[in-house]
C-alpha cells in the first residue's frame, strides 16, 4: 500500500482534482490554486490591499514555496485556506490522504 494525496476542489459548483504522490506536491498545487483564486498572481499588490488591508500577508512567492519543508507548506496553507473561506463563488480546496492498494 502506498499513500497518494489528493487535492479536492470546488469553484462555482464544479468540481475539480489532482493526486500527487508527495504530500509537499499536493500542498503546493493546492497553495498556487488559492493565489490564482485570490488574484494574487496577476495582481500582487493590489489583491493583497483587498484581502489584508496593508496588514502583512503570509508568502505568496511559490519560488520561496518550493523551498519549504512539508510542515511550513501545511500552515501557510492553513492561512491562505482561512482567506478563502468567506467567498461568493463558493470556492474551496481541501488535501486528502489516500491510500492505494499495488
């Protein structure tokens, strides 16, 4: 048995996934989803004024985020989720272990 993770995603009532064999995977795909949500990557300075009002954010460099280990990727995730929860379009993404029998 091998563990697989798996990002699970909604966004406007559809669907979406992708499975990675590192937890450090699915926690990155799943961190560049929540900026691109955000605007964040196309435009930092003022989604980050929208969302924290000149307060600091948590990183959204993914150069600096492939760099993390898996336990700071899972809470800058936890932050980045917690901006996502109060949304109109009905978005969320969520990381599941799975395993899978070989």
């Amino acid at each position: 048995m091998i563990n697989t993770w798996s990002t699970l995603g909604v966004f406007e009532g559809e669907l979406f996934t992708s499975v990675h064999l590192t937890e450090k995977g699915a926690l990155l795909n799943a961190l560049e989803d929540m900026l691109m949500f955000l605007g964040i990557d196309e435009n930092p300075e003022e989604a980050l004024d929208r969302h924290f009002d000149g307060e600091p954010a948590p990183c959204y460099d993914l150069a600096e985020m492939y760099k993390m280990n898996r336990q700071q990727l899972s809470t800058l995730f936890n932050q980045w989720a917690e901006i996502t929860w109060d949304n109109d379009e009905g978005y969320q993404i969520e990381i599941y272990k799975t395993p899978v029998k070989v």
